[in-house]
C-alpha cells in the first residue's frame, strides 16, 4: 500500500478515537427529543450521534474494503493497522445499539453528558474497559502510523540511493504524506507529537540507514531538496549556536610580542617539553598547566592561532586533511560557557559550519523527523548531545585528522565527580580512533594532575622567567621617566627589571598590575630608589595584591561597581555592557524619567560618549580589577565589563571580602534595583543591548512614586511649578507603560498600592497621586474637571481619599485619611452620603460596602479622627446612621464640645427640614452650578462661610 492511502486508512481510525473520545469525556448535554430538531438549547443530540457514529463506521469499513481488495502485500506496520480499524468499527456497532435503546425509551430525559446517558442502558465497569480499548488504540496506531511511514520513505530512500543520489521525488513523497496525515488529523497537534513520541520511545522501531551525504548534496536543479536542506541546516545552527558562544575567545589578550616563542622550539633539553614532537607524533594529549594568572589561556590562544601549530600538524597529518576546532571554558560568562553541554554545541556548531554537509549525517534521526513531520523540537538532552559529538568525531576522522583546543577545564562548572566524568569524556574521545589529537590546559588540581600526569605536559611558571623579563623590560624602556633614569643609573635600572621578575614567581597577572603601577611612579617622577621601595612594599601573593589596588582608591565607589557586575553574573549569567552598567551606577534613579531619546542618527554618538566616560569611571575606581573588553566589535558602547582575571572574582567572592565590600556602601545600595533600573534606562532610549529583569515592574513603580514624592516635597527656586513637573512624569511614565519598551506591560491596575480591600484598583496617575495624598496637585487637577461632567470622576477620587486611603508599601505608608484632600472633594459638590463604588469582584458577592455609604464606613473607621466626623457633618452628613449611635461617650467627648454641638445641630436641621433621615433635600442643580463656578475663583482653602 503507497504511504498517502496507508494514511487515509489511519486517518478513519484517528477520526473515530477522537470523536468517541470526546463524547465519553466531554460535558454534552445529550437530549432525547420526540421532535427531529429537538430542543433549541442542546449541544448534541442522540439522533446527531447515532447519525455520526454510523458515518465513521461507514469510513471505516470502506477504508478497511479497499485495503484488501487492493490485493497488495502488507507490511506488519499496515496488518496492524488494518486490525485496529477493524476493532474500531466493532465499537462502534456497539454504540450505535447502546444509542438505539436510549432513543427507545418511553421517558423524555436531559442528560448533563453523554456519559449520564450511556450509564442508563450500559454498566460503569463496561464503559470504562471502553476508554481503555481506545486509549491503547491511540497508542497502537500513533506508533503504526509514523512506523508505516518510515517503512515507506527508507523504501524509497533506499531504492533511489542505489542509483547514486537522492532525487528530490523522496522528499516530496514524504512531505505529501505528512500534510495528507496531518489534514486527515485536522492539524491536531497533540496526535502529532504523540506519533512522534511513540516511535521515539519504541525500541522496536527501525530508522532509516544514514542519509548518503553525496545523496544530498545540493545543485541547482534540485531546488527541491536544495531548499529543504537549507532549511534544515538553519533549524540545527539556530539549536547549537548560542549568545557569546565565541566571545571568550575574542576577550582572550593576545601575547606581548616574542612572549612563549619557546613553544615551538624543537630543543631536545629535559628542561624544555617538546611541544612540537607532540604535534608533529603520534602522541594524542598533551596537558597545559600552571599557576592561577600565570597565562594558561593567553599561550592556548597563541597555539590557537599561530600558523605554526597548523604546520606542525601537517606532518602528523602525512596526505590527510587537518580539521581543528577549539572551545574555551569561562567560569565568569554565561551557564554555557562553563558547562559540557556548551562545549559540545560550540565544536558541533563549528564543524558544521565547516563541514555542513555532515549536518543529515550527525542528526539522522533528527532529519527523519523532520522529513515527515517538519518538527524542529530542541535537540534533546546531554546524552544527545555527546553521542552526537562522538559521532561527528568518528565521522571526520574517517577522511580526516582531528585537532581540539580545550581550555580552562578547571572553569567547567562542576563538582568532583562531574570533573571526574569531563575528563572521561575526553579520554573516551581520544580511544574513538588515533585520528585525534588534544591541547588542553587547567590548573595543577588533583583530578587534573591524576588524569594527564602521564601524558606529555609543560606548567608555564617554570618556563616564563624570560618571558617576563623581556615584557617588563619593554614597558619600562616606553616610558620616557625610565629611560631618563636608565641613562644615569643602568645597573639599578636593570635590576629593578630583575627584582619585578623574580618577584613576579610566573604569574603574569601580578606582573602587569605592579607595572602598572610602577609606571605612575615613573610618570611623577620618582627616583629608581622610590620605585624599590614601592616594588619591596607590593605584596607577592595576588590576593594581597588585589585588596591593596582596592584601598587605594575610593573604596566605596570601587565596591558599588563590584556588586552590581557580580549581581549582574549571578541574576543574569552574563556581564553588563558599558552602557547598562553607566546607568546602573546612577545614584539619583529618578532620572530615567528626564532621559532624552536620542534621534535614531546620533545614537551612536550617544552611546560612545557614554562608555568613554564609563571607562574613564572603571579604571579610576578598580585600577584594572574591572575592565571593558571590545571583543571582536570594537565598539565602546558594546564593551563588556569583566573582571581582569578569574582570579579578581575568586578574590571579591571570598566571604569576608564580600562582606568588607557591601559594608562600604554606606547610604541604601541594592544591586539588584540598580540593574533593574539600567534595563528601564536603556529600553526607553533604544540601547539595542537592553535586558529585562524579573524586577523590573516592581522597580518601575517604586521608581514612580519616588519621583512623585520627591517633585511634590520640592520646591527649588527656579524649578517648574510642581503640577507642571508632575504632569510632564505623568506623561513620561505612560510613554514607557504603553510603549511595551521594558519587554512588559505595566498596566496601572498592577500598581503595588491597591489592598486587597480596596473596592478601586489604582487606574490612573491621579488616582496614584490621591493614593499618595499629593494634596496641592490633586486640588489642582479637581478644579479643572469641567461641571457635571466629571463629578463622578470626583465622586471615585472622594472613595480613594476617604475609605481607601491605607498603604502599607514597604517605601510608602499611610495609616490617616488627608483632611486636605477630603475637603476638596466634598467642597466640590461630592455628596458624603454617596454610596461605595464596587468593583467586578465584589459585585457578584456579599459585601458590607454594599449597603453601606462612605460616610458609614467613616464613622465606624478604626483609624477615624474628630476632624474627619466634623468635616463630614459641616457638608451634610447624614447625622441619623446608626454607627453614630454606637460610638462611646469617651468617643464623642475627645472631639471637643464643637463635634457634639455639630452633631446636634446636624440632626435639628434634619427635622425643621422634614426630609427623610439620612438623605439629602433636593438641591436646585442651578444653585450648584453657581456653587461649583464661585468655588473654582476663590481660595480652597480659605474659611468656609
């Protein structure tokens, strides 16, 4: 049977599952009407059923006729197939009977679903062995259904192979078949993966042979298979590759010209290991160690790229070809760059992109996959990935010799025994085949040092005496101080250069920072004595070396910087860019709200001039602890900052440095809010490299109510008026709300301030404003609305400022209700008997807040004052509800004579007006008009007549 009509005998059976299956699990109202059309609100009745079922059943038996009358011999995958359609059809006559009897009952009846019906005429026990026959039916047929397939694409695969190459009719067959099974499906994507599941976990499943790369080699009249293939390709680089995957490599410091030239020497001495007849034999390891900072990964990066390595090799190579590929671990980068699975993906990246052709090789099964169901799901797990790996070795050692450069294994993230297993994997690689050779380099740890102290291996502060020597020498002879003194003194001067380098004990980190520093001496002038006495006073360890560089300058500024790169490592597992960490070390972080956009032309301008001066910041403050790396871009305003070395971190991250570090910020300093900060910075100016951060709503708004605060508190000479600042951050904020820049949405209603009792979310700047008790600038807004129009805007302010007034923000607290803004309300027209706003939320259950207005809730406030009773009963407070009558005596007498005569007074009137207790006399809407036209001239709040 061809593969398209195979589907269409699946696809009766898919179609049958999924319509049962929904009916025995859905919620259907299932009635059984005496009319044909039966009643207007069902969803389906028995009659649609019966009808369905006996259609399927039909497809079913017509689809199972033609199988066999189609005479042609079958596979396993089909006889299966075949069988399950047959079962299938039997069900159905089964609920088609079980259906006849429901529609035969004398009683009309309205089942919730057609479950409820089916109980009624068949047992439980019966029903439920029903599900279970079809979900082992699902199972059955996903497996036969991808399996038959297969059977059919490697039968073309293999007969066209023969011929030499894989014409472009296979990938169109297979491609004709998937969107045949898929329509047949109704793109169910479920069933998809669950077919594709299935043949994955089967372990009776055969896979096609290797696809015969010369099969797929793309020409120009196959477009065909040429644009599958591409897409293909990219889906597998788009899976492998991965952010910074080469920028350790381009952070790595190129060598002080004539530094480690000894590599390459073939000298027979004992002293010197012989690099070269390494490269050049049959020798497959060799181990690169050392001191920390003693130049491990800069010698790694010289072998790396210096065109000698490539020609010693050749020898080894005889007549074969030579494929190199290198990967450098980084503990101070990202998860990948510290871990197995980014060193797989860095050299399998890099093969292909050398060698694509064996993309269909490595990731057979992949491509099969991909082939029948387009499906670009991740690669799969660690273990995919390393048999992967051995693979493409085995793969490119067949024609090939192979090279790896593999540096800092000691800055793989991993404890002992996942060390233990790297190491075991590289040993794995090198008994594949005695095509492959392997450099690799890391510290004299023990498991290191166990593993490779048999193999050939040089450690590097033994041999860079001269090496240090030559580059002291050269930066000494640079500078003009120097050589000013040399000409008087050339002994000492020689000897100044004897003692840094003797000092130095191999480590060439330690040299460049006592240089460093020896050369300002030599820049103020120092006499060759002085600069002794300083080199005698540098410690000789790195640690001590780097605490002192940190006292020497602003220790707390040096300490602010190092705490937002390492949050910046630890939240986000990556460094800061120049950019983001300027706006990071900002102290005033309102200023993201006074942040000018730059025109899309003078952007680049803009953030060059920003990381020149953040340069200029870092190396005043760290001394060359922090340093911006360009990499490969060589552009300032994508410079990442770093630490120098690893070993800068390992020393910050010693508890009690940390400790001495974060105790120097003295005034409030969190990493954490500063790094969210700079993402809201760089997205509201377009910084390409702008991050989000898990904290970057509830910073926003911390950031928002801040500068409220702070423009209202304020009142400079020569500043704006403050409603006109005020209004220009309203603006700014909706900007970034609105604009989606921060990667988010902030809706107001998110804003931290809304309690849980609150009926109101916060909805609005000025709703936030009252929430704040903005006084003056809530007053201003309020007298701007326009009569009658906005009185019930007025009258939902007049909620917020009286009854839902409490903030318990952790920056922001308000435990009274602001007797400001409740007068502006109720002398603007709002009444004091109006009844609660009530949200969605509680409108659909019982509230209190329901029944009760304002003025109740007022009354019966435990944070209640006498001045808030007064101010409601002078504007008409309804003086009869009965929380006043339950207030005590003591209550009453704190508020003074003047509340308990406001009181009486109230309900007196109440009487000689004859109005209904609690409410108000009608009001001439004239008169308030008037009213509301001679508030807005006069004072607010001047007395009140």
């Amino acid at each position: 049977m061809d593969p398209v009509s195979a589907c269409g005998v699946a696809a009766s059976v898919v179609q049958f599952i999924n319509f049962t299956e929904t009916l025995l699990r859905g919620t259907y109202e299932i009635y059984k009407s005496a009319t044909p059309t039966g009643d207007t609100k069902i969803n389906c009745d028995l009659m649609n059923v019966t009808t369905s079922l006996k259609t399927l059943n039909d497809e079913l038996l017509s689809s199972l006729s033609q199988r066999i009358s189609a005479g042609k011999s079958l596979s396993a995958h089909e006889i299966r197939i075949g069988r399950v359609c047959k079962e299938c059809s039997e069900i159905a006559d089964q609920l088609i009977s079980k259906l006849k009897e429901l529609r035969a009952q004398k009683r009309h009846n309205l089942w919730e679903s057609f479950r409820k019906a089916l109980q009624t005429v068949w047992n439980k026990r019966a029903i439920e062995v029903l599900e279970l026959r079809l979900h082992s039916f699902r199972i059955y047929i996903s497996f036969s259904i991808g399996a038959s397939l297969f059977d059919q694409i490697d039968s073309l695969r293999t007969v066209q192979s023969n011929h030499g190459h894989l014409i472009s009719s296979t990938l169109q067959v297979a491609q004709e078949v998937r969107h045949s099974l898929l329509a047949h499906m109704e793109q169910n994507t479920k069933w998809q993966q669950q077919v594709i599941n299935a043949i994955l976990s089967s372990k009776a499943s055969r896979l096609p042979a290797s696809w015969d790369h010369n099969a797929l080699i793309l020409s120009p009249e196959n477009q065909f298979s040429n644009e599958f293939m591409k897409r293909f390709r990219t889906y597998i680089f788009r899976e492998l590759k991965f952010d910074d995957i080469y920028r350790r490599a381009q952070g790595i410091s190129r060598p002080h010209p004539e530094s480690f030239e000894w590599i390459y020497s073939s000298c027979s001495e004992d002293s010197t290991p012989n690099f070269v007849r390494f490269l050049e034999g049959d020798q497959n390891l060799f181990w690169i160690t050392g001191k920390p900072a003693s130049g491990k990964s800069t010698l790694m990066k010289l072998i790396s790229d210096d065109h000698r390595t490539i020609s010693h090799l050749k020898i080894w190579c005889s007549n074969e070809d030579l494929f190199v590929s290198r990967f450098y671990f980084w503990c101070s980068g990202t998860e990948l760059q510290m871990s197995l699975e980014g060193l797989l993906r860095t050299l399998l990246y890099e093969a292909f992109e050398y060698l694509p052709h064996l993309i269909p090789i490595i990731f057979r099964d992949r491509m099969t996959h991909f082939i029948l169901f387009g499906d670009e799901r991740p690669l799969g797990d660690m273990a995919g990935l390393l048999e992967a790996f051995k693979l493409l070795v085995l793969e490119i050692t067949k024609s090939k010799k192979m090279f790896l450069l593999i540096d800092g294994l000691d800055e793989f993230k991993g404890d002992h025994l996942e060390q233990l297993m790297l190491v075991k994997f590289l040993d794995s690689l090198l008994s594949l085949t005695p095509n492959i050779k392997m450099c690799v380099s890391s510290r004299e740890w023990n498991v290191f040092a166990d593993a490779f102290n048999a193999r050939p291996s040089l450690r590097l502060e033994d041999l860079t005496y001269q090496d240090i020597q030559h580059y002291v020498s050269s930066r000494f002879s640079n500078n003009l101080g120097f050589v000013a003194l040399q000409r008087g003194n050339p002994n000492y001067a020689s000897s100044l250069i004897d003692n840094v380098s003797t000092k130095a004990s191999g480590v060439f980190l330690w040299v460049v920072l006592v240089v460093r520093s020896l050369l300002q001496g030599l820049t103020d002038g120092d006499r060759l004595s002085d600069l002794q006495n300083r080199l005698a006073s540098l410690p000789a360890d790195l640690e001590t070396l780097f605490l002192n560089i940190l006292k020497s300058v602003d220790f707390g500024r040096a300490s602010q910087l190092i705490q937002i790169v390492e949050k910046a490592l630890e939240l986000e597992d990556e460094g800061l860019t120049s950019i983001q960490l300027s706006f990071a070390d900002e102290d005033e972080p309102e200023f993201i709200f006074h942040l000018p956009k730059p025109r899309d032309e003078a952007k680049q301008a803009k953030f060059s001039a920003i990381a020149e001066v953040m340069r200029r910041r870092i190396n005043a403050c760290s001394k060359g602890l922090l340093e911006m790396q360009t990499g490969y871009t060589r552009n300032p305003a994508e410079a990442q900052v770093e630490y120098l070395h690893r070993t800068v971190r390992d020393f910050v991250r010693r508890p009690e440095i940390w400790a001495n570090l974060c105790e120097a910020t003295t005034h409030p300093f969190n990493p954490t809010v500063r790094l969210a900060i700079s993402a809201i910075a760089c997205s509201k100016i377009g910084y390409k490299n702008a991050k989000t951060s898990d904290r970057i709503g509830e910073v926003f708004w911390d950031l928002l109510m801040a500068s409220m605060i702070n423009i209202y508190r304020s009142r400079s000479p020569g500043m704006l008026p403050q409603s006109d600042l005020l209004d220009k951050l309203e603006k700014e904020a909706a900007e970034i709300m609105s604009s989606g820049v921060l990667g988010i949405l902030i809706p107001y209603k998110r804003c931290p301030l809304t309690m849980a009792s609150d009926e109101l979310a916060v909805s609005s700047f000025l709703h936030l404003a009252v929430k704040l008790q903005l006084d003056t600038y809530v007053t201003q807004k309020a007298i701007s609305f326009h009569y009658p129009d906005e009185i019930a805007r007025l009258s939902y302010l007049f909620q917020i400022a009286a009854a839902e007034y409490r903030v318990t923000h952790s920056k922001f607290g308000y435990e009274h209700p602001s007797l400001r803004l409740i007068e502006t309300f109720l002398k603007l027209g709002v009444s004091p008997n109006q009844r609660f706003h009530i949200s969605r939320k509680t409108r659909n259950r019982t509230s209190v807040r329901q029944t009760k207005t304002i003025w109740q809730f007022v009354v019966s406030d435990s944070a209640r004052r006498p001045e808030v009773l007064k101010l409601f009963l002078r504007y008409g407070a309804d003086p009869f509800v009965p929380e006043l009558d339950s207030l005590e005596f003591d209550e009453l007498r704190k508020g003074g004579d003047d509340l308990r005569e406001l009181l009486q007074a109230a309900r007196q009137k109440v009487i000689e007006n004859q109005g209904p207790r609690g409410e108000e006399p009608k009001k001439d809407a004239s008169k308030t008009q008037s009213k509301w036209s001679r508030i807005r001239g006069e004072k607010l709040f001047g007395r009140r007549t």
